[in-house]
C-alpha cells in the first residue's frame, strides 16, 4: 500500500492529511496543498474533487512546494494509489471510434508519438487489458495527462479527457 501526507504549507508545515488510499474529496481535510511527501507507492492527484480536473502523479519523494509536481496552483481535491503493477504485462487496445470501433492498435510499450506510430491521434475508445497508463495530450509525454487503469473506456471522456487527441502514451513502471 501506498502512503501521500499533504500539506497546506510550503516545505511540509502547517495542517497536513496522511493518505493511504483513494480520496474522493479532500476538501473536508484541507484548505489547500503547497507540498507533498509521497512516503511509498505511486498517487494520481487531482485539482478536483471525485478524480477530475487537471491530473499529476507523484511518485515515492518530497514536493516542497505544488510547482515541483508541475502544478499551477495549490488545489488538490482528490487522490487515487496507483496499484504496484510490476512484473505483469501492460497491454491496451486502442481504437479510433467510440464504443470500440474501427480500426484497433495494440499497444505493449510506452509511445512516445502516437501519431508517427498509428498515424492518428484520435484514440475515442480503449481496452485496458494490463497495467496502468498514462495518455498525455501532446507527444513525448508533455501537457495534460490522463491516468488509464485495466478496464474499458467506450469514449474519451469516460478517462476525463477533453478531446480524443493523443499525443503519447506511457505505461506505469517501477515505483
């Protein structure tokens, strides 16, 4: 099991929340989050409460302030651990239509260019069969990012995305 503690201040003071698991709504805990101590495990934060908005991972490390976790204000609402996946296989099937349509790709690595690869961008359904992923907004691994856990996506937004636009994808690795 994981284990995050949050902080309303800057360089780990003020009131803080341990964690250990999904956190729907954090707001009833704290006011606001300027750093964070991830002990061990891997965490999704959002700035929004019942995981959405803008999503981060963390990883086992400090974050003395929200800029270090690349955020641009010190909201974080919710939280999700990200179960250890080492050792299984990571697999998704991505597909260019809704509700699993048109022409599937299968994908067992990290992509850092979905588009030079499949020769799209648009991925509007997909089947998460081992692993955990990330899809990020634009190639090799850069703007929003969206946390895609084993399971079956019949649209974009099912993954909170905003478009069906792809940039790159990478799976969730060694903690």
């Amino acid at each position: 099991m994981g284990k995050i503690i949050f902080y309303e201040d800057k360089n780990f003071e003020g009131h803080q929340y341990e964690c250990s698991g999904d956190c729907a709504d954090m707001l009833c805990y704290l006011n606001c989050c300027n750093s964070i101590r991830v002990e061990n495990g891997c965490f999704m934060i959002y700035e929004q409460p019942h995981f959405s908005g803008q999503q981060y991972l963390l990883r086992k490390g400090e974050y003395p302030e929200y800029e270090c976790w690349l955020g641009k204000n010190d909201f974080v609402c919710s939280c999700r651990v990200i179960p250890m996946t080492q050792g299984s296989s990571h697999e998704v099937k991505l597909f260019e239509r809704m509700e699993f349509g048109g022409q599937m790709m299968d994908l067992v690595d990290d992509c850092p260019n979905v588009m030079n690869i499949f020769h799209t961008n648009n991925i509007f359904s997909c089947k998460v069969v081992g692993g955990n992923w990330l899809f990020y907004e634009h190639s090799n691994y850069r703007g929003r990012m969206y946390l895609i856990r084993p399971g079956e996506y019949t649209r974009f937004t099912e993954w909170g995305g905003k478009s069906a636009c792809v940039g790159s994808i990478k799976r969730i690795i060694d903690y």
